[in-house]
C-alpha cells in the first residue's frame, strides 16, 4: 500500500510544499515513485512522519530531528518512549501555567493584595498583574465584580490558598466524572455543577443559575479558560459548560 504526497498531507495535517521541503532536505524521502514520477509514500513513512512531526510538535529543529532518527543505534520503541516522557514534562508544565493563568486572572478581579512573596509562592511564575486591566474591562462595571472585591478584600494568603484548592477539588471531581462517562446531563455532573455555581456564591459573588450558565459558555468561548479546564482533562470545558445548562434547566 502506498500513498500520494496529497494523501500523506491530508493525513497528517501538513502541506505538500512541507512534504516537498523533507524530501529534498533528506529528512523524509518517499520509498516509491509512480510511472509520472510522483512521490509514493509507505506505511513506513508514514511512521516516520509521525516521528517527525512529534520531534517538531515539542520544539526540536530539523536537523536535530534528522539527527534522532538516522542514528542506527536507536530502538523507534525508544523513540516513542522518549517522546511520551517529554509531552507528559509538557503537559505537566501546560497544566501548571494554566492553572497559574486562571488564578491570576481571579486573584486581580477579587482584588486580592498579596506581597510579590506571596503572589509568586501561591500563583508560581505567573505574575497576577498581567490581567489587571482585562479584568478590570471585562468585569469592572458589574455589580458581581464590585461584591467579589468587597468580599475578599479581607482574604488573607491562607484564606486564598484553601479556596483555590477547594475549587481545584471540584474541578478534579468533574474530570473524573467525564473520564467515568458520566454524560453532562447525568445527576451526578449536574451536582457538581451546582456545587460549582455555589462555591462562586460562596467565596466570590451571588452566582444566579443564569450568570452561571454564563461562565460556563466563557469556559469555550475564551481559549484561556478553554486550556484551564482542558489541562484537567480533555473535553472538560465543554462538558463543564453543558452541565452547567443541564443544571440551570433543572432548576428552571
């Protein structure tokens, strides 16, 4: 079985001229050629591509890449070893500045005044500052804002800490209910959304089910809550959201 060079691109989501360029740098020649001459590629080409384009996914430059899979010593097992612990360290760190990300962004809009010691010991390298005035644009002139600020202006760090672990808590418990398959509108993906809007009632602002419903369209819409909730668990943002409606319909 081969394929053309527009088959090998359609598949692997590149573009012809990129399957060109590896030709001619060496880096990915096509085994066969057609009686026209056209590029052929194999099943075992097409291993190599993903290798390639795993290589490139986190970072390393071509002739390193050349460099990786030409060395007659290396097991292609060892290959797939080596790339499965680098995207664990990725998404490791992705799951961290996520998070980090997030929590800026809310320690700003409740106002939270840490020490630049404490800023960076809860929220890690992220600095809050960074999405002040987005913040202050998007959320300034509602009432949710203003009762958020007056509530936490007397958190303390230890007060921030426990409320952002108990928030993380409920996120896990939602992702394992996804991973579960548990469907959106289940009972159980329901409570937890309702578990989510009263934690926001609790510790930030009068979180009715419509302003709920609200956030959680946010949660797809903005590609920042999006990678938040999808570094917990692929597919969270979504299901977060539909089971925020279900919730609201249920309570309607």
């Amino acid at each position: 079985m081969s394929y053309s060079v527009g088959q090998v691109a359609g598949f692997a989501g590149v573009t012809v001229r990129t399957l060109h360029h590896y030709d001619e740098i060496g880096l990915l020649v096509p085994s066969g050629r057609s009686h026209a001459g056209h590029r052929r590629y194999s099943d075992t080409d097409l291993d190599r591509l993903q290798q390639i384009l795993f290589y490139r996914q986190l970072g390393f430059p071509l002739d390193e890449v050349a460099s990786l899979l030409d060395d007659p010593e290396a097991d292609p097992r060892a290959h797939l070893r080596r790339q499965h612990e680098l995207l664990t360290a990725r998404i490791a760190r992705l799951q961290e500045m996520a998070a980090a990300v997030e929590t800026a962004m809310e320690a700003k809009r409740m106002g939270i005044n840490l020490t630049p010691e404490e800023k960076f010991e809860v929220f890690g390298d992220a600095d809050p500052e960074q999405y002040a005035q987005e913040a202050e644009r998007r959320w300034g002139d509602t009432e949710a804002y203003r009762e958020s600020r007056r509530r936490s202006a007397s958190y303390t760090k230890d007060d921030w800490q426990r409320i952002n672990d108990e928030f993380s808590a409920i996120h896990a418990r939602m992702g394992d209910l996804l991973a579960e398959g548990h469907a959106a509108d289940s009972q159980e993906a329901m409570d937890g959304a309702e578990e989510h809007r009263l934690f926001i009632s609790r510790f930030h602002y009068e979180c009715a089910h419509e302003t709920h419903t609200c956030l959680g369209e946010m949660y797809v819409a903005d590609e920042r809550f999006t990678a938040f909730y999808e570094a917990i668990r692929p597919g969270l943002a979504v299901y977060m959201r539909d089971a925020i409606l279900a919730n609201a319909a249920r309570h309607a």
